[in-house]
C-alpha cells in the first residue's frame, strides 16, 4: 500500500508542479510584455478590475495556485506512504 502511496505522490507532485509552473509563466507573459500601445492606452481608461490583462492574470494565477495544491497533496502523499507499513 505504501508503494502504491508514493507512485500516486509522485505523479500527483510532478504533473501539478509541472503545470503550476507553466500557468504562472503564462501568467506573467502579458505583464512582461507592452504589447500593442493603441489597446494599451484603451485599457488604461478602464476600471482596473475591467482590464481584460488584469482578469486574466488573476484566472491564470488562481489556476496556478491550484496546480500548486495538487503537488503539495502530492508531498503529503508521498510522506504518508513512507510512513506506512
């Protein structure tokens, strides 16, 4: 049973680190980026919650965030397969 444990740990840690990873480089792309100054400066004049950039951002980082949690049940996982029997 513990093998079977950390198998799924591992798995678990490697894909949602993986994928944490991915999503929060994607995240901060469009931040690191000017992008096009006409939709820029449409942007500006928006609410900072009505940003489309800004609304993206925060779905990309909480997705990020989730990912994150997936490969820390990964750990915990991991821990309570070694533990066992």
């Amino acid at each position: 049973m513990g093998f079977l444990l950390v198998g799924c740990g591992l798995t678990a840690l490697t894909i949602g680190a993986w994928r944490g990873y991915a999503l929060a480089r994607e995240a901060l792309a469009p931040l690191v980026h000017a992008g096009d100054p006409t939709r820029s400066a449409i942007e500006a004049a928006r609410p900072v919650h009505a940003r489309f950039r800004v609304r993206l951002f925060a779905r990309r980082v909480a997705i990020a965030a989730g990912w994150l949690v997936v490969a820390l049940y990964g750990l915990y996982l991991i821990q309570a397969g070694s533990v066992a029997p």
